[in-house]
C-alpha cells in the first residue's frame, strides 16, 4: 500500500495515473481498511494535474 501512495504522489501526467487505477481497486479489494486513504491520494494527484494549464500538459 505504501508503494502505491508513494507511485500516486510521484505521478506527473494523467494517463500514468490513470494506468493505476486498476491496481488501486485490487489494492481496496486486498486491504479494504486502506481503500478509502488510497483513494484520497489518487483524487487529489488527480484534481492537481487537471489544474495543470493545457498549453503546458505535454501528454
């Protein structure tokens, strides 16, 4: 779990986040008590790469 926290916050494009998504849910489903942090992570890194300006995304 703390591997995947750790992939999530050093994430810098969309679609490499997107590619985690899969092993967040077999995560939730392996440790179901941790789902709900993994998932605050993933939404956050989320919302700050949307932030990101479209003239300086490069994915």
């Amino acid at each position: 779990m703390e591997e995947l926290l750790k992939r999530i916050k050093e994430c810098n494009t969309m679609p490499e986040l997107d590619a985690m998504r899969l092993e967040l849910v077999k995560a939730g489903k392996a440790f179901p008590e941790s789902f709900q942090t993994m998932q605050q992570a993933f939404i956050k890194k989320k919302n700050q790469l949307n932030r990101i300006p479209l003239s300086q995304r490069s994915w």
